[in-house]
C-alpha cells in the first residue's frame, strides 16, 4: 500500500509541512527563532562548543569536496560587494583602521607584559645567592 492509497490521506512530508504552515502563520517567524536559539543554548550546554566547531568543518569540508574551493572564493566576493553596496566603500578602510589599531595595542601590551616579566625575573632571588642588601659573614 503507497502513502496514496486512502482517499484524502497525505504523505508524512505533506503533514509536517501542513503542519509547519499552521504554525508558522499562527505563532510568526520570530517562534522559529526563538525555539532554535533555545535548541542551540541547550546543545551547546550539553555538548560544548568543540561540537559545533566540528560540524562546522565538517560541513565546510562537505560543500568544498562537493562545490569546489572556487565557491568559496564567489560566496566571499558576493558578501563583500553586498557589504561594500550596504555599508559604503568607506566600511572597509574604517574597520582595517580599527583593525589596525587593536593589533597595536595587544603588541603595546605584549611588549609591556613581557617586560614586566623580565624586570621581575631579573629582581627574583637566585637558588644558592646571597639575598641582597646585606653583606656576606667575612671568613676568619
């Protein structure tokens, strides 16, 4: 028997998509956003953000081995112009300037850490010296 024999009876697919549409035009899309929001917090609870960083690649090594690398580089032009048509030519300089100053500060702090780190190793006792300030008992 095929899922058409019965007069009137519809598919498993044909029934959640019905049912879909109810939903969808009695609750609106913001219902779908909420409940996946609260599917994605509860999945990334459970199983940690390692899960979705691997599906992710997998899911990237999927649409490369399907698509092609050359994909990627049409999907990135595409986003970029889209970018460059919303937000200005302009968009581009003012986030490489941003960019370009927080990497200067995390240098600044890094050179700063480090020698900080030094200036504390260098005034750190020894194993074996003498603490300074004071002077060694002469030997008689």
């Amino acid at each position: 028997m095929t899922d058409k024999d019965n007069k009137g009876s519809m598919t498993v697919a044909e029934a959640g998509r019905k049912g879909g549409e109810t939903v969808r035009n009695e609750r609106g899309r913001e219902f779908y956003e909420t409940i996946g929001r609260k599917g994605g917090a509860t999945v990334k609870a459970e199983r940690g953000r390692a899960f979705y960083e691997e599906i992710g690649r997998k899911g990237g090594e999927t649409v490369k081995a399907e698509r092609g690398a050359k994909f990627y580089e049409e999907i990135g032009k595409k986003g970029g112009d889209r970018v460059k048509a919303t937000r200005g030519p302009n968009f581009y300089e003012e986030i490489g300037r941003k960019g370009g100053q927080k990497v200067k500060k995390l240098i600044e702090e890094g050179k700063r850490a480090a020698r900080d780190a030094a200036a504390a190793a260098a005034a750190a006792p020894v194993a074996g010296t003498p603490p300074t300030g004071g002077h060694e008992p002469s030997k008689p």
